[in-house]
C-alpha cells in the first residue's frame, strides 16, 4: 500500500526507532508515546484492521504475539504489560495497517478505559 505510513517505515522509505525486524513482523518505539515503554507490532503484510483477519492471514497475528513474548524478554518487561490493539473509529484507530501497542515501564491498574 503506497500511501500506508507502516508499509513505508516496513519498506524502509521512512525511518522508525527499530526494536525487532524479520521477514514477517517489524517492531518499532511509537512516535507518541503513551507509558514509559511504548512500542508498535506490525505484521509486515498490509492488513488493514482487525475485522479483516481471515483464515488465510491469521497466522501473521500468531506470530506477531510469539514476537511480542520474545520482545517482552528481550526488553526485560518483567513487571508485566499491555496489548492494545484499536479497530475502527470509536476505538481511535489512526492507522489502517494492523498494529499492536506494547506498554509497559508503569502501573495501569485494573481498568482498561
Ligand atoms: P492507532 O491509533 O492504534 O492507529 O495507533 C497508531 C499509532 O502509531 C499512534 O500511537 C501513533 O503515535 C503511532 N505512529 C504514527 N506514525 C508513527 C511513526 N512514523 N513512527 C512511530 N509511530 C507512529
Ligand atoms: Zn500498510
């Protein structure tokens, strides 16, 4: 997708703070950081949200969440984290390239919202 901000820092046209990249997932610090460790988990095929997982592309998201245990050691996210994942407007979803937001480094308490 030409005009999709995630395939251009996936196809390297625009740079990212990168914490991982293999040939399926790239992992990189969010921009605007909402907890004192915020990064992104993006599968390198353009998804576009959520609603459009399907049999024949689920196993990218499995592996985005095997990428995600390994980045939880690597970063030493001992104290534990959150996975966020926003789907479509009412859940402020900004970017149309499936996402997951990591956030760790604070104590966010038992609500979600
Ligand atoms: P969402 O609102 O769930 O679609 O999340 C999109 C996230 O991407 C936001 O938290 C932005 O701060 C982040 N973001 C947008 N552009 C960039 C970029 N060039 N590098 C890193 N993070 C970005
Ligand atoms: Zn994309």
């Amino acid at each position: 997708m030409s005009d999709c901000i995630f395939c251009k820092i996936i196809n390297g046209e625009i740079p990212a703070d990168k914490l991982y990249e293999d040939d399926r997932v790239i992992a990189f610090r969010d921009i605007h950081p909402q907890a004192p460790v915020h990064f992104l988990v993006v599968p390198k095929k353009h998804i576009p949200a959520t609603t459009e997982i399907t049999p024949e592309n689920s196993g990218e998201v499995a592996y985005v969440f095997e990428i995600i245990a390994k980045l939880a050691k690597q970063e030493h996210l001992d104290g534990g984290f959150r996975v966020v994942n926003n789907c479509g407007e009412n859940a402020g979803q900004t970017v149309p390239h499936l996402h997951f937001h990591v956030l760790a480094g604070k104590v966010m308490g038992e609500t979600i919202v």
